[in-house]
C-alpha cells in the first residue's frame, strides 16, 4: 500500500481491500489473468465499484496480503463510550449533512422521492441507568 493509500486509510477511516489471485497453475496465466480482471472490473459488491488490475509477478510485493488483526473489545469501547453534549451535537450535525447531501444527489439524478424526515432527540440518551433512592 503506497503512503496516498496510508494517508488516505487513516484520514478517512475506509477499507482498503485488497485481494490477489494467482493463476499460475493453468496453461497461459497472463490470460486468465486478463480475463478475469476484465470481467470482474467496476462489479458493484457491497455498495463498491471493484477497480481490478493485472499486476505482473515482478511487481508482486511480498507484503500484499497482509492482515492486521483487529481488536474489538477496544473497538467495541470506542463506539460505546460516554458522549458529552458537544460530541452528540458535532454527530447529529455529521448524520445532517451527509442526509442534504443525499437528498441533493437524488434530486439532481432527477428522481422523485420524498425522502422521510430524521427524527431524533437532540439530547444523548444516557447509556447507564441511574437509580435514585427516596
């Protein structure tokens, strides 16, 4: 992965993935390859176009498929930490914006849908149940 693709992994916080199949094993590899990488060129899969390309053997870097194990019990702590009121708003903010702009890319392709409203509380549910004792 090449220091754009760094840099853009870690300011966007998207996936890269990454695959590679080897065709070594039949008759003409180099067509195979071809073959496939045409065929499976801009194939929508999960909400994402597939750039494919034919990389040559030469330039097959030994750290191409590499995984980097993720640990979900920090993960997990990340995503459910306690907000405060300021972060609640800058999310809701975020959740708005991304919403104009959805609804401004549906009204541009020309289609008419009405989109349904966001509806939501402004305040941040609080995550623990706190009981007073009268």
């Amino acid at each position: 992965m090449g220091a754009k693709a760094k840099k853009a992994l870690k300011k966007n916080l998207k996936k890269i993935g990454l695959f590679f199949i080897s065709a070594s094993s039949s008759a003409k590899p180099d067509i195979v390859a071809e073959i496939a990488a045409v065929a499976m060129h801009d194939y929508l899969l999960l909400e994402h176009m597939l750039q494919v390309h034919v990389i040559l053997p030469e330039h097959v870097k030994p750290n191409l498929c590499q995984y980097k194990p993720v640990d979900w019990v920090q993960s997990k702590q990340h995503n459910n930490k306690e907000r405060t009121l300021e972060e609640h708003r800058k999310l809701l903010h975020k959740v708005v914006k991304r919403d104009q702009k959805r609804r401004k890319r549906i009204e541009a392709a020309g289609i008419e849908y009405q989109c349904p409203q966001l509806i939501g509380n402004t305040q941040p549910l609080p995550k623990k149940i706190k009981f007073t004792e009268d």
